[in-house]
C-alpha cells in the first residue's frame, strides 16, 4: 500500500505530499485540483511503466494537455520544465520502506503531441535489495569456508528476513503498474458506448459484465448479498448466449449480458437487461465489483464516485467499500461533491482518510487531511452537516 505520495509541479500542484490510508475521500470546490492529485499519480504509473504517451495517459483516465500548460505556472514564479512525483511504501515490518520518485520532462514543452522523457528514477527498494543480496552472499561464503562466527549467524537470519521483506517492498513499482482513474459513465455501463478498451473493466465502465463473469459462485454470492444496498434487486445474472436478447428483453443496441432480477415483480416476467435496469444498480455493482475483483487494480482513483446515486445511499456505499477495500487489499483514491459520501467514513479508523482540497491565496492546490470532527459550538453534527455549514472549508469562497 502506498503510505505517502509528493506531487511537485504538476498543473495547479506546486508542492505538496498526501500521507494516505486506504480509502482516502478528496473533497473541495471545482476546480481546487481534486483530479490533478489523482492525474499525478496516474504520471507515476506511465513513468514506472514507460507509459507517458498521450494513448497510454488518455487510457488511465488523465486529462492530457499539452506541457507548457501541465507544468505549473503561476503569477510571479519562474516556470520549472520537470514534474517531480514521490512514492513510499512501506510492508509487513514497519522499519523497512521502499521509495520510488521520477523527475519527468518534456522533449518540446509547446509539442501538442508531447513526448515526455523519465529523466532520472530512484528506487530505494531495489536498491536496497541489491546491497543486502551482496551481504548475504558475503555471509553464505564464510559459511562455506566455516569462518561465521556465532554473532555472524544471527546477522545470516536477519539479512534473509530482509530479503524476504525487501522483494516485497519491491512490489511497490507493481502496485502502480494498472493505475486508473475511473470516471463512470451510465451509457458505457450499459453496454451502449464503448469508450475505453482497458481490461478488465474500462475506465468509464465499459465491460462490467465482463468483469462479472470472472467470478465464481461464493464470491457471486458475497456480490449479490451486497446488493442488499438496493432494495429491488434479488438476482444478477449473465446471459453469455443473448438468448433473453432474442426473446425481447434487450431490444437495443447493448452488447451487455447482464440482467437484474426484480423482487417485486411476477417471476415470470421480471428481468432487466443492464440496457433497462436503473443506472444506480449499475453503478453500486460496478464499485462492489472493482474493489472485489483481484483482476482489478490494486490501486486506483473514482472520480465523482456519487455519480446517479442517492445520498443516503452514498453513505452505506462508503462503509461497503471501506470493509471490501480491506477485506481485498485495495487502496483507492476518490473524490466526491456529495456530502452524504463523508457520512460513511470512520475517522477514528486510521485506513479511512479525509482531506480538503483547496487553493490558497497564490493558487496553488493544498491539502489537508481532517482527523476527527471539529468542534460545532458543543452540538453533535455528521460530517455531511459540518461540511455544509462551513466547519470543514471546501466550499467555494466566491459569492
């Protein structure tokens, strides 16, 4: 999991570090830089992965633009050509970390087809493993020549737990390989507008049915139950073969196989093609499914996760993918203007973070994460309420 994430000079971020948990809520006013942070994370992705073409950055969900205008530029400070990004990981021995950090920068920064260069990388992971790797084959050949001396045994055990751990500290340039920042659409989720041809599900939804049916029967079953979020719905099904899409349940030009059953409705005549069904049982099944799915990224980004939703249940959608997201190892990265969203976090729960996105005097996007409710004048309010009422800040200050 990612503990810490530095952003400098990307768009309308000069300078600033997130210490993230593992479901991590961004909310503040349009255009504060909620969705940079997310871009920036993607760019970390496309350098580790020699990735940064404008297909290759489209495809993880960045807003691609040309460089002069994705590098920082502000009023009274001197453009920099370089976007420097920042990873730490740290495993299973809290005394052990792994960073990883590039310094990326364009060929021609006015290019509106750019080629952006890695110019340097540093992975303190690999590194390390390297060195202790030297160290206990420098220890293994005294072995050899029976010259390990009592105290040097120890020194043995200890340098290969390290091993053990550091190979997985490595595991950081992984976590960032199948970045994406998920934005949904409702006509790609139906199967009407194919607009990503990521796998295994596109960034706007696409391929949801897809996804689905690499489930087995438990984990379908542990999905369905969830569903309990939506009261309607009893059963989701494939139809793998279109015959319902024969027999007139699917009468457009949807090439999704998923169908809901209705509780509510005669047996005899209650499916729904996701071309019909409601778009918030769309959107609920996809989030249950990409934080369920190890098919899916380890960490990724929902852009709007609100999107078609009722509020109250935005609310028990967050407890949901708080309990999945530790449940499969996911670390997500989602912003919201939906205030019932909030009302689903546990702050007292140190994997689940809120922060406020905002812009200071000079322009540049800040951060600020809220560790426990502030205080409402001795009332007791949800988040929701202290959001609105201006004791949390991102809201817009302009009128």
């Amino acid at each position: 999991m990612l503990k810490t994430f530095r952003i400098k000079n990307y768009k309308s971020i000069l300078d600033t570090t997130l210490e993230l948990g593992r479901l991590n809520v961004f909310i503040g006013e349009n255009g504060c830089g909620k969705t940079n942070l997310l871009e920036a994370l993607a760019m970390a992705s496309g350098a580790r992965n020699g990735r940064l073409g404008t297909e290759d950055l489209a495809s993880m969900g960045v807003r691609v633009a040309k460089p002069s205008i994705t590098v920082s530029s502000f009023l009274g400070v001197a453009a920099q050509p370089r976007i420097e990004l920042g990873c730490s990981y740290v495993g299973g021995a809290e005394k052990h970390d792994a960073e990883l950090a590039f310094s990326i920068t364009a060929k021609d920064p006015n290019d509106i087809i750019p080629t952006w260069i890695v110019e340097r990388t540093i992975d303190t992971g690999a590194t390390r493993l390297v060195d202790i790797n030297r160290q206990l084959a420098a220890a293994k050949a005294r072995v050899v020549a029976g010259s390990l001396h009592n105290d040097e045994g120890i020194e043995l055990k200890e340098l290969e737990l390290a091993i053990d751990h550091y190979a997985n500290s490595v595991s950081l340039p992984s976590l960032l390989n199948d970045f994406a920042i998920y934005n949904l659409s409702t006509v790609a989720l139906r199967g009407l507008q194919p607009l990503s041809r990521r796998e295994p599900v596109g960034i706007y939804g696409e391929n949801l049915d897809v996804l689905f049916s690499t489930f087995d029967p438990a984990q379908r079953a542990a999905l369905i139950e969830r569903l309990a979020l939506i009261s309607w719905v009893s059963d989701v099904v494939l139809d793998p073969e279109d015959r319902l899409k024969f027999a007139g349940y699917k009468l457009g030009r949807s090439t999704s196989t998923l169908y809901f059953h209705d509780r509510f409705m005669d047996a005899s005549n209650n499916v729904f093609s996701a071309e019909n069904a409601n778009e918030g049982i769309l959107h609920i099944l996809f989030y249950l499914t990409l934080f369920s799915s190890h098919r899916t990224p380890r960490v990724f980004a929902i852009d709007n996760i609100e999107t078609a939703l009722n509020p109250r249940l935005c609310r028990e959608l967050t407890k949901q993918l708080a309990a999945l997201a530790k449940e499969h190892d996911k670390q997500a990265l989602v912003t919201t203007h939906n205030p019932a969203i909030l009302d689903g976090l546990n702050l007292h729960d140190d994997d689940q973070r809120l922060f406020v996105v905002s812009r200071n005097d000079e322009g540049h996007t800040v951060t600020r994460r809220i560790r426990q409710k502030p205080d409402a004048g001795g009332e007791k309010r949800m988040l929701s309420e202290l959001w609105m009422r201006g004791h949390l800040g991102g809201l817009p200050t302009a009128f």
